[in-house]
C-alpha cells in the first residue's frame, strides 16, 4: 500500500486509538492527537493527507477543530472524515455543513473504516489528476491565446507596413504613435472623467488598433501622397478620403470578425483622428465630445509625430516647436485634456522619439 499517505487521528478515547491505529498503522503513517488542542498544535508543524476527528471531546470538541481547519488557508484542503457514536441526522448534517467529507459511527467496524479511508484517498488520487490536467489545459489555453495575440499584432504591423510603405519617410510612425497614444491614455485614466471608459482593457486595444490609424492612405494616389510642394484643394480632398478609405477596409474585417473584435476601435480610429475638437475637421466635422475619445488621443499623436518628423514637404520640426503648435491648438484642434495629458507626459513623449528615430525604410 502507499506509506506515503499519512493520516491524523484525534481521539480522546485510548481504546478507540489502539483500534484504528491497529486497522491502519500497516498502509499508512500515523500521527495521533488526544485531543482537539493538542492536534490544532501538531497541524502547525505537519500536514496530513486526512484527518480522522472525533466529535465528542472536552475543551475543543470535533466541530470546533474542523471549524479552525476550513478557516486556514492552509490546512482547509485536508479531507476529514468525523467519528462518532451519535448518528441522528442532525449531528451528521452539521459535520457536513462544516466541511467534513464522511462520517463514521462507533463502535467501529474496521472494514469499513478501511474501506471509506482508502475511498477517500482514490477521491483525492481523481481530483489530482483533474487539478494537473486542468492546468496542463489552462497552459495549452494561454499559449494559444498567447499565438493569437502574436498573430493578430503581426497582422497589424504588416497591414500598417503596407500603408506607411506609401509614405516612405516614416517607417518608425507607426510604432510611436501607439507609444504615444498609450502615455495619454494612461496619464487620463487617473481622472474620474476617464476611469470608466479608459480601463485596462480598453487601453490595451486602443494600442492594438492604433498603427491602423492610416491604412487607408493605400487608396490615395503617389502623386498626391508624395507631392513635395502645397496639395491644391482638389488634391487635398482626394488626402482626405484616406479616413474613408480606412473605415471601409477595416469594415470588412468587421464583419468577418464581428463587432467584438479590436478591428472596430481601429475603424473608429481610422475615420476620426482628424476631426478637430472646434468642428473643423474631417470627414464629419465633428464636435467636442462628439469625437470618440480614441480619435482625439491619436489627433494629439498623429499631428506630434507629423511635426517632428521629416516630410517629403517639410524638415522635422524640434519637440519645443511642435510643443508650442499642440498648445497653441487646445481647445480648437485638439481635446484640452488631452493637451494637458500631453505637458505631463512630455518627457516620455522625447525619450519615446528619440528611441524610434527614423533612421530606414521599411522596406
């Protein structure tokens, strides 16, 4: 048999001991206690695979040990099985509301004390091999999760790859803006204006989507995309339509994927990062708070990293210059929390600049 099994009993009676030690000390280690005191004091120091209780006992009875055993966090998984000569019903119903997993009445028979110990020990054999392969599944579940999290980044990261390879000279955009986006986002989720919606959860697929946020630029023509000198305003509007050429894409996967997935904050993101908090954006000319909070935190983005990076129009401009330009629109381009969210996050804005500089394209 398994000398491995150790058992604990907890008798006051000497007979009673010299019996059930007698029936299992040849299967099992042993660990006895006279009382509910003195075994409260012993289960400091060992631990057994199941207890053997008595219920009738002076100072601490059965029911107040198996009390203190299911409030310790430590000792509550020992199976118990209660002893005693009261068998109503009551007594019964009480040791079971308290956790004990059998009853036995005396006088004992020892066949079936042996045979209700051994059940128990095949019980806790079962659960433990359901306890192993419920974290060899919950194992296999993380790391196909973990791969679809993998896959679906890299989806990303390429569809986005693809729209900035229209825009040559920012190959690190992408990868700054959701920097960026993610320090605001933080940085706004301490007010209790933003707590609700900007959870965790929602910030972790706000930085998914974002590198999404001009895929659309894939419909817009080269010499219009790459024209060095002023757009004219019928070039301008064709710029324009990127945030509807985005939207449109995106809704594709949409509804392939349905309206759970993180392809609908990136849609969102697409056809809203340039409307202005003062209406005079675009597509929608939306207003204020009209504006989901996702496309206000990649305007403020978005415009940051278009001024200090170099265009096929313009040289980079410095973080103090392109400061003073984000200041000078709170209130009538961008979000004035989300300004402000910006002048508290500034440090980590340069050391983000400077650590995804453009130094080569993509491909």
């Amino acid at each position: 048999m398994n000398r491995q099994k150790t058992i604990m009993i907890v008798d006051d009676t000497e007979v009673n001991i010299i019996i059930l030690v007698e029936a299992l000390e040849e299967d099992y280690d042993l660990i006895v206690a006279i009382n509910g005191l003195e075994a409260i004091e012993i289960l400091k120091e060992q631990k057994p695979n199941l207890i053997l209780l008595d219920i009738m006992m002076p100072e601490m009875d059965g029911y107040e040990v198996l009390r203190n055993l299911k409030n310790d966090t430590i000792l509550a998984s020992i199976p118990v099985i209660l002893l005693s000569a009261i068998s109503d019903c009551d007594s019964k119903t009480k040791g079971f509301s308290l956790g004990a997993v059998d009853y036995i009445t005396k006088p004992f028979d020892i066949v079936e004390v042996k045979a209700r110990v051994k059940t128990q020990f095949r019980l806790e054999d079962v659960r433990q091999v359901l306890e192993n392969q419920n974290i060899v599944l919950e194992e296999m579940v993380k790391e196909r999760t973990d791969l679809l999290e993998r896959t679906n980044s890299a989806a990303i990261y390429c569809l986005a790859a693809l729209a900035e390879t229209r825009d040559p000279e920012t190959g690190e955009h992408i990868k700054r803006t959701q920097k960026y986006i993610k320090e605001l986002a933080l940085e706004l989720q301490s007010k209790d204006k933003y707590k609700e919606i900007l959870n965790n959860e929602y910030i972790d697929l706000l930085c998914k989507s974002a590198p999404l946020h001009d895929i659309g630029k894939v419909g817009v023509k080269d010499s219009i995309l790459l024209k060095p000198g002023k757009l004219t305003q019928e070039e301008f509007d064709e710029m324009k339509n990127h945030t509807i050429y985005g939207e449109k894409s995106l809704m594709v996967g949409i509804n392939e994927l349905g309206e759970e997935s993180f392809l609908t904050l990136a849609r969102e993101i697409a056809l809203t990062h340039h409307e202005k908090w003062d209406g005079t954006g675009y597509p929608g000319g939306l207003l204020k708070e009209e504006i989901p909070i996702s496309g206000r935190l990649m305007a403020l983005s978005d415009v940051y990293d278009a001024l200090i990076s170099k265009r096929v129009y313009k040289d980079a401009f410095t973080h103090d210059e392109a400061r003073e330009i984000i200041i000078e629109g709170s209130g009538k381009h961008f979000d004035p929390d989300i300004v402000d969210a910006f002048i508290k996050r500034e440090a980590a804005f340069i050391e983000i600049m400077k650590q995804f500089k453009d130094n080569s394209k993509i491909f």
